[in-house]
C-alpha cells in the first residue's frame, strides 16, 4: 500500500515523504488514517529542534531525521 508520511529534517525543514508499506505477519493489519494529532508541545519542540532530548544521550528518539506523531484514529485498509 502506498502511503505518505512527515519526516522533520532538521529544524524548521520538513519532507513529505512517500513510501510503500506491507503486511509482513500473520494478525497485522494496515490502518488507514483518516484523522491524526499533534503535540503542540512535544512535536512543535521536536520541530523547532528544542525539545530537551536532543541534547539528553539516553533519549535516542529525539534525532532528525524524525517521523513524528504517536496518535491517530482511521480505518482498517488491509489485514491478514
């Protein structure tokens, strides 16, 4: 399936990225995402490149290139 997703570049430079995804296991499925939110606070940070885990080691989600987001709510496309 093809989809797009944001990828935060460095500060204040983004991509819209496509790319293709599968079912790679039995009981996955693919969501189509119809609606998805934001943080202003952890992705605006993340964004702005000032959200403390860039400068914290042990936080090693926080480094660009980064795909941000962690909610989202949409319908199932594709299962096995």
């Amino acid at each position: 399936m093809d989809c797009k997703q944001v990828v935060f570049l460095e500060p204040y430079r983004t991509l819209l990225e496509r790319c293709s995804i599968e079912i790679e296991r039995k009981n996955q499925c693919i969501v189509r995402h119809e609606y998805t939110l934001i943080s202003p606070g952890t992705e605006g940070a993340l964004f702005s490149g000032t959200h403390i885990g860039f400068s914290d080691p042990d936080i090693s989600w926080a480094r660009y290139p980064l795909k941000p987001g962690y909610a989202a709510a949409g319908v199932v496309a594709e299962s096995a």
